[in-house]
C-alpha cells in the first residue's frame, strides 16, 4: 500500500469516527480540584508542562545550531528526557480530564490533505 493510498484509508476511517462522535471532543472525566486561591495540583501541572513545552523548542533550537559534536549528542540526550517529561505531563492531565482534543473536521483534513499533496512534485527525491 502506498502512502497515499494509507493517508486515503487513515482520511475515510477518522471520517467514520467522526461522524460517530459528532465533534464531540475528546476527553476523559475531569478530576475536580478546589478552586481556592492557592495552587491546585492542575496549576501545578499545567506550568509544569508549559514549561517542557517551552524547553523542548529551545533544545531543539540549540540542537540545530550547535557545532561541537559532544555538546549536540548532551544536548539531544537531554532535549530526548525534556521531551519524555512533556509527554508524561501531557498523559496526566489529559488522564485526569484536564486536558481535551476536538476531533479534526473532515473537510479540514481533506483540504490539508490535497494542499500537500501538491507539494510533492516539488520534492527534489520523491519516494
């Protein structure tokens, strides 16, 4: 099966789900927390993640303009670490509820989809 063919069957299936779903986001029961004036362990996650967020562009960023070769393997060590804790972070606040998706629309996607698609002919070594 070619990647297009697959983009075409991954495109018709999140179309089904869709329809199933009906733009109904994508979410687990929320956890409550009080709502008081300190901070919650929600608070606390969610600055904790925008912060590995906001560390895993920068390592990345330093990754691409770094020249010593023992300095880029460090670094990508720790931007694999970095990158690891956002993603334990992510798990846990959408686990909790704290964190939801929407369902991408379909004409959205197949819109994206032909977009790019057009861009391929403009690849100088297409697979």
């Amino acid at each position: 099966m070619t990647n297009e063919e697959q983009l075409k069957q991954d495109a018709q299936r999140n179309m089904a789900l869709q329809q199933i779903q009906m733009n109904q986001p994508i979410k687990n029961n929320e956890v409550s927390v009080p709502k008081t004036a300190e901070m919650n362990d929600r608070d606390f996650i969610n600055d904790m993640l925008a912060t590995e967020k906001y560390m895993t562009a920068s390592y990345s960023t330093a990754l691409n303009e770094v020249s010593n070769q023992t300095l880029y393997q460090d670094l990508a060590t720790i931007f694999k670490e970095t990158q690891d804790c956002q993603r334990r972070l992510f798990e846990a606040m959408f686990k909790n509820g704290w964190y939801s998706l929407e369902i991408a629309d379909q004409q959205k996607m197949q819109q994206a989809y032909q977009q790019f698609s057009g861009y391929k002919s403009q690849f100088p070594y297409v697979q």
